[in-house]
C-alpha cells in the first residue's frame, strides 16, 4: 500500500486561478468533412477532438513523413551524409511519373539534402525512391527499414508498401498513428523539422511551393504534410504553435484541398481558442524524499523522468488538483530510475495524467552498524 500525500507547494503558483476565468464547459468541437479526424496537444498528448482515429485509411503521400524520418536517423548515424551524391536510377527518374515530382534527370547527382527537400516541400515521388535506394540499396528494403520504426513508434495499425504513398490495398495507417509519426518527428528531429516550414524549392531550374497551403494562411503553422490520390482524397497533418503550445491536427479524406485546409484550421483553432497547456513540474527536479532504510543516506529525492504538461479547458487551472502515491517502505539499495510511487494529476473526476515517481539517484547498501541501527527501528514501526 501507498501513502497519498496531496501536492500542495508543488502547484501553488501554477494553479492560481486564471486572470480571466471561463466558463467551465468547453463547447462541442466543429463538424468536418473526411474520413477521420484528430486534434492532439503536443507536449500533453491529450486528444482534444477527434473522429474514427482508428480507422484504416490511405496516407498517400503523407507516408514521406516517415520517408523523411528513416532518413533522419541515417543522417544521426552517419550511415550518409547531407553532401552524399546521390546517382538517379531509372527507377526513380521513371516510375510514378504522373504523380508529384522533383524533376531530378536520370543518370544526374543530386545531394541528400537537395533530395530531402525534394521529399518534404516538393512532395517528389522521384526524391523519395531516389533517396530510399541511396539509404537502403533499393526501395523494398528501405521500406522493411519504414515498417521497423512504425513498429517502434507504437504504430500497430500501420503498415508501409512503397516510400512515396503510392496506393497499394496493403499500404495504410490512422489519423492516430500519424500523431505517434508526427510527435515523434518533431520530439527526435526539432532541426531538420524546420525543412517542413519551408515554403518553396527550387530543383533543375524548377521552382515548387510547398503544397501545404497553411505556411501561407497561418503564421503559427510550420509543418508538416499533405496527401492526395484519388482513393484517398485529400488529406494533411498539420501543426501550429502559439504562446509555447503546439498541437497536431490530422484530417483525412476530404474532397479538396480547400476543405482540407478549413478543416485543418477549424481544428487548430478550436484547440488554441478553447484549451491550454502548461507544464506542472521539469524532469530530474525532486517533487518529494522519502525516508530510506539501511542505506547510505536516510533520504531518497523522488521526481520524474521527463516534465510533466497537462492541457485542461481555459480558466481551470483552479480546479486541477495533484496527489502521489509513494510506497511507505524504501529499502536500500535504489537505483536512479527505479520506481516507488505514481503522480496523480485530476481535474474533478477526470485523471488528466499519471506518471510514475522515480528515484533520482542512487542511493547504495549502508554500513553494517546503519543496517543494525534501521533494523531496531523497525521493528518498533
């Protein structure tokens, strides 16, 4: 059994009531056109709206998140380099050529990062096997390399058949796991996710803008992909940031770009406008010490591992309360890491968030006499 010890001086400044409180209903989420729809906060995680997040649907070409993000790590591990010269086969001068394209020249080189652009603002079927063949000798095996991360990221509804999103029956994902995708490409990569802000590129003398309209309608947008074929409709994940909150819209299956967009933005805009985020506690900063027995030291700092936001309807920053529950008997050794409690975080009867307490450093066996003194204590508890 645990001790429930209420989180008082931990969120007193945080929890202040706010300036000016709103009522405490949010209203009901705006109705969209598509297959699927979801409307997450970043840091929290907390779905705010969504719509058959689970449902199979076709990614089209929103698949090049994952394209660009297999990418990323072999750029991280130095298996290519940004200046690598990239020779373009047959294949990926030829196939797909009614879909979009770089406009790259058979038999030419082109850079990693020219073909990286090429992927994520041109939304290039020919820069992505280009590139897929480039990390992994052909396509195929680059897209063992795409199911291996999905599969790492918690993708379990997803399942990848080419790097560009061409359609294929076997080749699908969820609103719900673009969000894992998208999360991850923004937590993992925050310097080469700038490439998906950028609004236009210029290859082999032809400029292109980026096909996500909301760089050039929403200054708080900077990312990250649209989608589009004919069984799929049109499609986008997007992601804006205002007063240090992000969130992830993902709309599916819409009949235009145009609806897409609105869709996008009713999303946005309804999570900004209705919600905040904010962050109740760092990482590695002790929340409580506990009393350890038979150890070197008679306390042990408790705290997390990674901070802690929570996202909660305007004006109720009141009404979020916080309690831990920490295991009463700590014996030595602890080692950093190590779990002995959980926090709690509620607003009314709603958890907004759990996470495990953990030791924060190690803390080793005592002496023989420190092991006889805690032994005869105890045995008065």
């Amino acid at each position: 059994m645990r001790f429930v010890i209420p989180v008082i001086a931990l969120l007193a400044a945080l929890l202040s009531p706010a300036l000016n409180a709103a009522p405490d209903l949010v209203p009901a989420p705006p109705q969209l056109p598509g297959s699927s729809w979801l409307l997450i906060d970043h840091d929290s995680g907390r779905v705010l709206v969504e719509h058959e997040p689970d449902a199979r649907v076709e990614p089209a070409s929103i698949t090049k998140i994952m394209t660009s993000y297999v990418a990323f790590h072999a750029l991280r591990n130095s298996s290519i380099n940004l200046d690598d010269k990239v020779r373009i086969s047959k294949n990926a001068r030829y196939k797909h050529t009614d879909g979009s394209r770089m406009f790259v020249e058979y038999n030419s080189q082109v850079s990693v990062e020219d073909l990286l652009r090429g992927i994520i603002v041109q939304s290039g079927n020919d820069a992505s096997i280009a590139l897929a063949e480039h990390i992994a000798g052909s396509e195929e095996s680059f897209v063992t390399l795409m199911n291996r991360h999905a599969q790492a990221l918690g993708m379990d509804n997803t399942h990848f058949t080419n790097s560009t999103g061409w359609p294929d029956e076997n080749h699908y994902t969820t609103a719900r796991d673009l969000v894992r995708l998208s999360r991850a490409m923004i937590d993992d990569f925050p310097k080469e996710y700038a490439m998906f802000a950028e609004r236009r590129f210029t290859h082999n003398g032809i400029k292109q803008s980026n096909r996500n309209r909301l760089l050039w309608l929403d200054d708080r947008v900077d990312g990250i992909k649209t989608g589009h074929t004919e069984s799929a409709g049109y499609c986008l994940v997007s992601s804006a940031i205002h007063d240090e909150m992000r969130l992830i819209a993902v709309v599916m299956g819409t009949d235009s770009e145009s609806q897409r967009d609105n869709a996008s933005r009713k999303l946005l805009n309804y999570g900004f406008r209705f919600y905040e985020t904010f962050q109740l506690h760092d990482a590695n900063e002790p929340l409580t010490e506990m009393r350890i027995w038979k150890g070197e030291q008679e306390v042990v700092p408790l705290g997390l591992e990674a901070p802690l936001h929570v996202t909660i309807p305007r004006g109720q920053r009141r009404n979020v309360k916080a309690h831990m529950k920490v295991d009463p008997m700590i014996m030595a050794p602890a080692k950093e890491g190590q779990e002995y409690g959980t926090v709690n975080i509620m607003l009314g009867e709603e958890e907004l968030a759990s996470k495990p307490l953990v030791a924060l450093r190690d803390v080793n066996e005592g002496s023989l006499w420190r092991k006889l003194v805690d032994n005869i204590k105890l045995m008065f508890k």
